[in-house]
C-alpha cells in the first residue's frame, strides 16, 4: 500500500513504547482483561500479546457485541474459549461487571492463582484502539477513575482505579497498537475504528466492507441505499453507484468514492446496517492465533 508508509512507521513507534510499558508493569497485576471487538475477534488482538504475557492468566471481553451477529459471536467464543475464558457484551448496558468478575475468577483459578491474604484481585485492561477499554474502566468502577495510588515507578499517566468489587484496576492508556499482517486485517481495523486514514486506503478499505456485507446479506444493502445485488457485487462500482445516488460528486459530476467510503463507515458504526460481524472463524484457519489471515 504506497502513501501509507509514514503512518506503518508512527505504529510501530507507539508499538515498541506500548510493549515496553506493559512488560513494566505486568508482574504488579494478577489478571489481565484483554478487549477485542466482537465483530472481528482476530483481527482486532495484537498477536504479541500473548508472547509479551506468557502464563499470566487472562479473560477475553468480546465488546460491541450488541453489533455483531449473534450466531457468529457463538461460534467465535465457542473456539476461543480453548485459550481462556470469553465474555462477550455491550458495555453500555447489561450485567457487565458480575460477567468480567466471574470470568476472572475462573481464569485465577485455572491458574493456580494464590491471592491469600488480599481483598479482590489486581487487573490489567490492553487492546488495540477504539475496541472499548475506556467504556470497560468506566463500567467496572462506576465512572469514579477513583485513583488508589501511582503505579510503581512512574509518577504521570498510569495508575491504579479502584473496584467496587474490592482490588483494583490498572489503568494503562495505549498499551498495544493493532499489527497490520496483511490486507483481510487492515481493512477491519479501519472499520472498526481501530485505524485511520493515514495508515489505509480509505475507498478500497470500503469496497473490500462492502463486498463483504454484500456477499453476507445482499438485503440489507439493497434495503439501505437502493442498490440491488447485481450492482453491489463489485465494492468500488457500488460506491460510484452511492455517491451518485447520494449527491456526491466532484468537479465535473464525478462520483465522490471517498464521501461515499465515508457514508457507508458511518452507517456501519451507528449500527444502521444491523448486526454486521466482518471475519468468522473456519476451520484450519488459525483461528485460536489472534495473529492469523482472515478471508475477504
């Protein structure tokens, strides 16, 4: 992907920054939560992670789960619940907390985890941009961000919040950065918010979404902007199509694809597209490696 070189190089900047601060501040915690976007559960992990981490245990919370398709959030934490306990869940709303505790306790035990001694547990949130760690903080303290102390040897940024629950949460902003392995990969991170426009090409990122819906729900396509199944197969002729239905066009009455990249992203992040999950999980595909392709 020409042009997009500078903005590969600012993520492995922050990449190398992210690693360093987590394996800082790893051994102070007992249980990592690791946020994942229920609508692409591989391709929004950082397959360091579990290198960086190694044997501390470890719950998977699958966010937005009210935008994914149900079905395949099952099936999803079906195979991933092999490598550690699976939440999956809305963090805006629903039993949030009493899920991710629950999960907790069983990943410390499945551990081996001692915690003798000392009321509740000490937790780690990581996960790549935009996944919903914030939102998770804010749930499981009750929107406090009650600080308990610095975290050892740094005195700005990090610092321990407070659980109702008893322990606490250390809040560590930005520890991973997402790993662009290939192209299935980039275009979800740019849908999901995880990636912007200075690292992907923003029409073709678009016509790769829209050639997936298309092939997964043709209907709900049709239904929103009026274009059949036919016309909806190629990504890039679609988006001329929106754009010129929707007004958008350049000097000359050029159909604007950007603008219209930009409509489509829209309406899928406000949920206006319905339950949309970007990559399933298939058999022989590595699915149990957060670092694996996905098709499309």
């Amino acid at each position: 992907m020409g042009g997009y070189d500078g903005g590969r190089g600012v993520l492995t900047a922050h990449m190398v920054r992210g690693e360093r601060a987590l394996r800082s501040h790893l051994a102070a915690v007992d249980v990592l939560w690791e946020v994942a976007d229920a609508r692409c559960p591989r391709a929004s992990r950082n397959p360091r992670l579990l290198r960086l981490c190694g044997t501390k245990p470890r719950v998977l919370v699958l966010s937005k789960d009210d935008l994914a398709e149900q079905d395949a959030t099952a099936n999803w934490i079906a195979r991933l619940r092999a490598q550690c306990p699976v939440v999956a869940v809305d963090l805006r709303r629903g039993a949030v907390v009493g899920e991710l505790w629950a999960a907790a306790r069983e990943a410390l035990r499945g551990a081996g985890a001692g915690l003798a001694g000392r009321e509740g547990y000490r937790a780690m949130v990581v996960g790549v941009p935009n996944t919903g760690k914030s939102t998770l903080l804010n749930r499981v303290t009750g929107g406090r961000h009650a600080a308990v102390g610095a975290a050892p040897g740094v005195t700005r940024g990090p610092q321990w919040l407070h659980l109702p629950e008893g322990g606490a949460v250390l809040d560590l902003p930005g520890v991973l950065v997402p790993r662009l392995s290939g192209w299935p990969v980039t275009w979800r991170l740019w849908a999901i918010g995880a990636v912007g426009a200075q690292i992907v090409d923003e029409e073709r990122a678009a016509a790769s979404l829209w050639e997936w819906i298309a092939a997964r729900s043709p209907r709900t396509l049709e239904g929103r902007y009026g274009i059949d199944e036919q016309a909806a197969a190629d990504g890039a002729t679609a988006l001329t199509e929106l754009a010129r239905r929707r007004g958008l066009l350049r000097t000359g009455a050029v159909p604007d694809r950007l603008r219209a990249a930009a409509v489509l992203l829209g309406d899928l992040r406000r949920g206006l597209l319905g339950a949309v999950t970007l990559e399933d999980p298939v058999e022989g595909d590595g699915a149990a490696d957060p670092g694996a392709e996905s098709g499309a």
